[in-house]
C-alpha cells in the first residue's frame, strides 16, 4: 500500500490515512493493530507525531512496542 496523505485528527485520539490508489483508512486509540513487516498484533496506546509520519505505541500482551505508520 503506497500511502498518499496523512492526517491527525485534533484530539490525537485517531490518524486517517490516505493510500495512493484514494482509499482512506482510520487507526484509532484503542484499535487492535497488525504491523506490516513483523505480523506483530497490539492494541494502539497513543499515536505521535513525527516530522517523517506517525508512530504507534502499541500494547503488546502487556509489553510496549512502537511502530511507523
């Protein structure tokens, strides 16, 4: 998935993310969440801004872990 645009919701609760083909998909707190390249499943904890995107801080079984979005 080529991603187009990226857009933080004001409340930082949920991220939209527009794909290069025009689909948008929404990754809110509290959303079970699957990694890309390592198939890792967590629940999303917070979601932070970076200058080069967004990174997810992900609870996993009850160990953190932090993923690019």
């Amino acid at each position: 998935m080529g991603v187009y645009d990226l857009t933080l919701c004001p409340h930082h609760d949920k991220v939209l993310i527009t794909t290069t083909k025009g689909n948008i998909m929404q990754i809110t707190v509290g959303d079970t969440y699957t990694t890309a390249k390592s198939g890792v499943t967590g629940v999303v904890q917070e979601i932070i801004e970076k200058p080069f995107g967004y990174v997810l801080r992900l609870d996993v079984d009850g160990m953190e872990r932090f993923t690019t979005v």
